[in-house]
C-alpha cells in the first residue's frame, strides 16, 4: 500500500458522489428513474472506473480494453455518469436521460461510447461477459471481464447457467460484481425470492468469492487489487450495498426502485448529498 | 472398446452423410470455416454429434466451446465472444435455439448486432414424432421479426454448405435452418451459383408460381413437372432466404404469372407465406395458396406421414395450383 492511499480513497469516494449527484441530476432531467439501484452501485463504478479498469475513454474501441457488463442495465442513470466523468461521453448527455433519440435511454445501449453490451432484460450479463472473457482467452488477450449483477436478477435461472459454464472452463479472467442490495422491485429480495446462502451458492458453483462492504472504497479498491481471487476460477465480489445509498428517504425501501423526481425530491436529494467538490 | 469402436455410430460414414443432410453438411461448413478464419469458433448446446462435429472437436479442441444444455447461456456467450472479434457458430436444436434462448437471441445477439451464426437442426417437424416440444414451426416467424437477422432455409445439403459459408460475408446475425437425421433429396446443382438474398429458378412456367423453401422445394419441382404434363407451366421459385426475402422475384412472379403458391414447413402465419403475402399486399395484390401448417399444434408420428397428414407434399401443391387456375 503506498503513501498516497489514504489520498487515492478520497479522489474515488468523490468519483463516487459525483456519480450519485449525477444520477439523481439525470433521474430529474428524466422526470424518474430507478434511484435505488443506481445509486447502491455508485461506490463500485466509481472504483471500476477510475482505479480498475484498464481503459482509453479516447479510444472506446480499443481492442485490448477490459470490459465492463452492466448486467443489471436499470442502473444506466449511474453508468453514465460514470462514462461521462471518465470522458467517453459528454457531460451533456446526462440531461438527455429518456430524450426523444437519446443514446441515454433507461437501459444500456451498445451504440453509446464505452457500453459494452446492451442490458436490460435481466439474468444477460454473465453468460454475455463470459463470452468475452473466452474472446480474451481464445485470442491470447489479457484484458480482463467485469460483470456488475443486481441481486433481484439472480432469481433468473440464467445466471446459474452461466456460473456454472464460468467454473467449468475455469475463467479466471472474468469477475461478477454482485451489487447486494437487499431490495427489489416489489420488496426486499429475502422476502420475494430468498437468494441466501449467497455466498455458499457461488462457491458450490466453484467460483472463488469475496465478501464487503459495497460502500467502503477501501475495501473495493482491496478486493479488486486481489483480482483473480484464484488461479483458474472465475471471481465474485459479493458487495453489501443500501439500496438509494446516500439519500435518506430512498434508502432501503423499495418505493424508490424506480420513483419519481420532482423538483422538491431534486432538492432534497442533492442537499442530502452534499457538493461534490 | 473405446468409443469409436463400438457398433452403430454414424461418425465414420458422416462425411458421405453430409451430401444429402443438411446438420452435417452445415458441421462440415464449420470446419472449412474454421480453418480459413482463425476467429471462428464453434459452439455446442450437446449437439456435437448431431452436427457431426466430433472430428472438428478431437482436431481442434480449442475451437469449439460445449455449452451443455444450457441455450440460454450459449447464446450469451456466442454474444460475448462476438463483441471480442471472434466469429461463433451457434449449433442448436431449432426448437430449442428460438424459443428457449429468445430473449438472449432478440437482446444480447440481434438488437446488440452481433455476427452470429445459428445453426438450427431438425427444423419444421423433422422430429414429429418426439411430439410438440421438439417441433420448430415457428422459428420463421420469430426469426423474421428480429431486426438485423438474416433467416435462411436451404432446400438441401449443398446448398446448406453454400449457404454456411456465404454467412462469413454478413455484417449481423444470421439463422440458418436445418434437417434432421434423415436423407434430403438434392435438388441444387453443387455447382450452382448460390446467393443470400437471390431466390433459384427452378423451373420458368408463366401460369402460376409455386415459391417453396426447404424440404418443400423437391415436392414443388415434382409438382411443377407432373402439371407441366397436363399443359400448366408451373414457375417454381426455391426460396432460400426468407430474410432479406427477395421481392424482385416475388413481384416478377406475380405480375407474369398472377397466381402464387407458397409451401413451407412451418405455419402458414409468419413464414415464407407471411413473408410473401404482406409484400404483395402491400406492392401487388395477387392471389394465394399458403401450404404449411394450420394454427394447432401437430400431431406426433412418422414426420413423411404427418407431412402427408398436413399436405406438405406434391399432391397438395399440384392441388392448389390447379385451385388457383380454376
């Protein structure tokens, strides 16, 4: 660990709450928006992005990029924002959220700089980034596959197919974020579908898996640093989030999956928030 | 014994099968594929014999990825692996690549415009005797509504190989339609010029036209000679590609011969006929007969009887060529 950790941590942790600010700023430009999940996952992009992944935001299509799969695609607002302070878009396609032939839509589209895969539909993302990850490997590659997934999406059936295809061919080049919430759509997820023992599920599958705090830079920037957390089996960070983290009233309930946001929820939010800088 | 030499399996002979079965042929295209583009990559959904693709596998273990019985997943990886640069092939069972693995096919490889290729086998009811589950008499019209798809029926196994390789030239996904495992009568020249999109001319008749694809191509050109016999020049139309359908045959077909038969192995909601009908709608309205299957699901049983059951045969299209001229 160098001198400059404690500094490095700090510079995330406002990457961080600028992308929160920026996600409520889209959400209001849209008129609504899923706050929850975009902002439980801010912690995590903002590591990706400006600690993790080997990337040129000049050069989106640079063949030796890590890639990075937002599986669970209704957190675009944080995505964006996101690509924007790292510079694949313009700052000025965050008020574009919803727009009549925006690239911003609710979900992510390959069309815009920096996506890597169209989401959306839920339970997508692994079996996607692990084809990227064999891509990687077939082609003698060493760029390296992130995969962010919502807890809520686990209940697709499709994700355990890929788990299992991950483990079977041994890609430890591919890594699956889980953004643990606790909430979905219509409640929290222990009571509408339990995914527990989540952790014991992944390692039966025969990934090697990591538990934190989703919201302490330290221990993300940790965890990816230890990436591949084994030799030949894919990774999964299990990171404990709070659902609409940073925002009091949005936290942990889900009558803010997706709400509106008006003017006065604007407000409160940013202020809540605090400035960025 | 080891595996290769135990009684009854097909292996040693598949290459001689692949002249007249599609599924092989289609196996065989992979392998030349593979070996003149480094990128291709061969996926299976427990289909290798099926594809006959034990030998590609054993030479070339790096370039095919077994995906279990998981066509959700496979998709998504062939996705994947897409965006990466390389170029897989998909190798399903038809009802089970459509349907099973929809949403993967419609998100992740058609709307995220991805070059795969999908191989279907055992399309339309090759497997009529497995029942409803195992019948593909949909896919046309599931696959002809996905933007950016290029849907292909060949009407054999030389043109399955034609077909296959042509696929290297597109920039989107493909899906192309397969037999089962039994023998597909060859009714196109291994020479002849073969090109997505471009219907063959079988036959040049001018009283009604007879547009078939697949397994339906071989009872038309009967069909067409058996009429031809009784004074009626039957145009016969093999028409491959379903999408991008190519219109300048059909409109030809329907202002010189003003009646239009179409037979295919698939419902007649969506498919060839569908395709058919809604441009002439739209360009030139001209009367019809749709041979294929009715909204039910169909019965089990030998597919050449529950072909007959449902009149995908000659006898049905001579029946509605003469319908139309009545």
């Amino acid at each position: 660990m160098t001198s400059n950790f404690p500094a490095k941590i700090e510079a995330l942790q406002r990457d961080a709450l600028h992308i929160r600010r920026n996600v409520w700023r889209a959400l209001h430009a849209a008129g609504s928006g899923h706050m929850g999940g975009s902002s439980s996952a801010a912690d995590l992009l903002a590591a990706l992005y400006f600690h993790y992944l080997r990337q040129r935001p000049d050069e989106p299509e640079w063949p030796g990029r890590d890639r990075f799969v937002l599986s669970k695609g209704h957190a675009n607002a944080a995505l964006g924002a996101a690509l924007a302070r790292a510079g694949f878009i313009d700052d000025s396609v965050l008020d574009q959220f919803y727009a009549y032939q925006s690239s911003f839509g609710m979900h992510p589209d390959i069309k815009m700089p920096g996506v890597e895969m169209s989401t959306g539909g839920l339970g997508h993302g692994l079996s996607v980034g692990l084809g990227m990850a064999l891509g990687a490997r077939m082609q003698n590659m060493d760029f390296r596959t992130c995969v962010m997934l919502g807890d809520g999406e686990l209940q697709e059936g499709s994700n355990w197919e890929g788990a299992m295809a991950a483990a079977h061919l041994g890609v430890s080049n591919l890594t699956a974020i889980l953004d643990y919430n606790k909430v979905q759509q219509s409640g929290h997820v222990g009571e509408m579908l339990d995914l527990e023992p989540m952790a014991d599920k992944w390692t039966a599958f025969g990934w090697a898996v990591r538990e934190i705090d989703g919201h302490d830079m330290e221990a993300i920037v940790e965890a990816l640093d230890a990436l591949p957390l084994a030799p030949d089996k894919p990774s999964l960070i299990i990171a404990h989030t709070v659902k609409g983290k940073g925002v009091s009233f949005a936290e942990d309930t889900y009558l803010w999956h997706n709400n509106l946001v008006t003017d006065e929820v604007y407000g409160r939010a940013l202020e809540e928030l605090g400035e960025a800088e | 014994m080891n595996d290769a030499q135990r009684p009854g399996l097909e292996r040693p002979e598949w290459e001689r099968l692949a002249e007249n079965q599609s599924r092989l042929a289609f196996g065989l295209a992979v392998g030349e594929l593979a070996r003149r583009d480094s990128q291709v990559v061969a996926i299976s959904a427990d289909t290798i014999d099926l594809f006959g693709l034990r030998g590609f596998l054993e030479s070339n273990p790096d370039r095919l990825i077994e995906a279990g019985i998981a066509e959700q997943n496979a998709m998504g990886i062939a996705s994947g692996l897409a965006t990466t640069g390389m170029r897989p092939i998909l190798c399903g069972y038809a009802p089970f690549i459509t349907a099973r693995s929809l949403e993967q096919l419609r998100n992740d490889v058609a709307y995220a415009h991805q070059r795969v290729v999908i191989g279907a086998a055992c399309g339309g009811i090759v497997l009529a005797m497995a029942g409803g589950t195992h019948h593909a008499v949909e896919d046309l019209a599931i696959m002809r509504n996905m933007p950016n798809m290029t849907v292909i029926v060949p009407a054999d196994a030389r043109q399955t190989w034609h077909a296959a390789l042509q696929t290297e030239q597109l920039d989107g996904p493909s899906y192309i339609r397969l037999g089962g495992k039994f023998e597909e009568p060859p009714v196109t020249d291994i020479a002849a010029d073969f090109r997505i999109g471009q219907a063959d001319l079988l036959r040049p008749g001018g009283d009604v036209t007879v547009i078939a694809c697949g397994c339906l191509v071989a009872p038309a050109i009967a069909a067409a000679d058996a009429l031809a016999s009784s004074g009626i020049a039957v145009r016969v139309l093999n028409m491959h590609t379903i999408k991008p359908l190519d219109r300048e045959a059909v409109l030809a077909a329907a202002a010189e011969t003003g009646a239009i038969v179409t037979a295919e192995e698939h419902r007649i909601t969506g498919g060839l006929g569908g395709a058919v009908a809604e441009l002439l709608a739209r360009e030139q309205p001209t009367r019809m007969r749709m041979i294929g299957l009715p909204d039910e699901f169909a019965i089990v049983g030998p597919t050449a009887k529950v072909r007959e059951h449902y009149g995908l045969d000659q006898q049905a299209i001579m029946d509605a060529c003469r319908d139309l001229l009545a």
